[in-house]
C-alpha cells in the first residue's frame, strides 16, 4: 500500500484526487492549512506551506507527494518549502500540476505580472520540483471549468461584459484532470507529462455567451484589447493544447449540471 500526501487536497483538483488516489488502494494524507478529523479513510494533517510550518511533520514516512495546492500568488514558495522539506525524507516520487503555456507565456513587467502571473509562478514552481533531486512527474493542465465560471460571474455583474479580444481557452473538468494525474501518481516517474486538455476550444466571448444564457442573463459583451507580450500570446494559442483535447466533460455540460439548467445551447 502507498502513502502519498496530497496537498491543496480539499481544493478543486484535490477534492477529486484524494478520492481516486484511496479507491486505488493507496493510503492518503492530505494537506489542510486548518486540522480536521480524518473522514471516508483520508487522514488530515495541518499545514502552511507559505510559511513551512508543520510541513516536515506532513511528508514524514509518505513514498509519494501529489502538488495540488495553487493559488494566483506565491506558489513558488509553497513548493520551495514542500520540496525542502521532503528532501532526504525517502519520498520516491514527487507529482506537480502545471498550467498549459507556462513556458510559451512571456512575464517580465510587473503590469503582465498582475494580469498573468499566475503563469510566471507555475514556471517558477516547475523549475523548483525538476531541480528538487526527487523523481518527478509534471502535469501541464488547461484552465479548469472552475476557473472560467468564477470569471464569468465576476463579468457578468457589470453592465457591459468585458471579453478579451483574440483570447481563446480550452477549459477542462477537474475529475478529467484529477484521473490523469491518479495515473501518473501511481505509475513512474516521467518528468514532463503530455499536456491534457479539454475537448473544445472556444473564444472568451462563446464562453462568456453560454454563461449568460445559462443563467438567464442579458448583458451585452464588447471586445476589450490587451496590449503586451503575454497577451499577444494568448492571442496566438500560447495557452492551448489542441493535440490533447483528451478531456471527456465538455463546458456546456459543466454549466447545465452547476447551474442545474436542462439542455444548455451549445454555442
């Protein structure tokens, strides 16, 4: 039986990881800033991985370590303390998920970096754990269904609905992503994954139209350009995998089943 630490595991992707990971037999632990008592077979243990405190005490005597903690700042740091922490500690194979375009996103200017930081720091991140001295495996994933509703939301509260000009985005269920990454955790280390992708690809605008019309909302979207090297990327597909559209739930089926709305129109 395995012992693998799951940090960020009650998060988006984590929720659905632990899971899968205890179904395959394995013992789970799983990383949480706040204690909790163990339930359905997962043990909790506190943690920060900002700050490293209680870290070295949650990898003791685990075999692997699957990375899902994220967040849009400071992720470079959580793994530089998970990765020290580990180091030594006997754990045979340390799994990261990524972001696609995290090496084709150009961040230098501290304005892209408010925008698109996000890619910079999974970089940052990746370079930490294949440096690490540890096996490794990472995932490079597109945006999760998640991700885009909360920005769809956010839009929408506006009067006139924002969509950036040219942006396009491929987005993935977090179960479809969570199955992939079970598979990789529980098999050797690979380093630098194939890429996993939703199964379309839509402009910001179509994405921004379905959630409209889902929610019985009437807002008129206007196209708004970006100027800068990260955006001009996003523009040409820097952030899409069209080769790995392997993922099975597409976003018209996510907003029916989230905001319980029948027959969605697909856009």
């Amino acid at each position: 039986m395995q012992h693998i630490l799951v940090t960020g595991g009650t998060g988006t992707l984590g929720r659905h990881v632990a899971p899968r990971l205890l179904n395959a037999g394995c013992k789970v632990r799983v990383l949480s800033r706040s204690s909790r008592e163990a339930g359905e077979g997962i043990e909790f243990v506190s943690g920060d991985l900002a700050t490293g405190e209680g870290i070295e005490a949650a990898v003791k005597g685990v075999e692997i370590i699957v990375h899902c903690a994220g967040s849009a700042t400071g992720d470079e740091e959580k793994t530089r303390n998970l990765v020290r922490a580990a180091s030594g500690t006997g754990v045979q194979h340390l799994v990261y998920i990524s972001v696609v375009g995290a090496d084709r996103i150009p961040v230098k200017s501290g304005i892209d970096r408010a925008m698109f930081g996000y890619f910079a720091s999974k970089l940052a991140s990746e370079r930490i754990v294949s440096d690490s001295g540890l096996p490794w495996t990472i995932l490079r994933a597109t945006q999760f269904h998640d991700l885009v509703l909360i920005v769809a939301q956010a839009l929408a509260k506006m009067p006139v609905v924002p969509s950036f000009a040219g942006f396009r985005f491929q987005p993935i269920d977090a179960d479809d992503v969570a199955a992939r990454l079970v598979q990789l955790t529980l098999g050797e280390p690979v380093g630098l994954a194939p890429d996993l992708g939703g199964p379309r690809v839509y402009a910001f605008a179509d994405l921004l139209r379905s959630y409209l019309h889902a929610n019985h909302q009437r807002r008129l979207i206007v196209p708004l350009w970006l100027p800068g090297q990260p955006a001009r990327a996003l523009r040409a597909g820097a952030n899409l995998t069209p080769d790995h559209a392997d993922g099975t739930r597409t976003w018209e089926d996510f907003l029916a089943d989230r905001l319980s709305v029948p027959g969605v129109v697909t856009v």
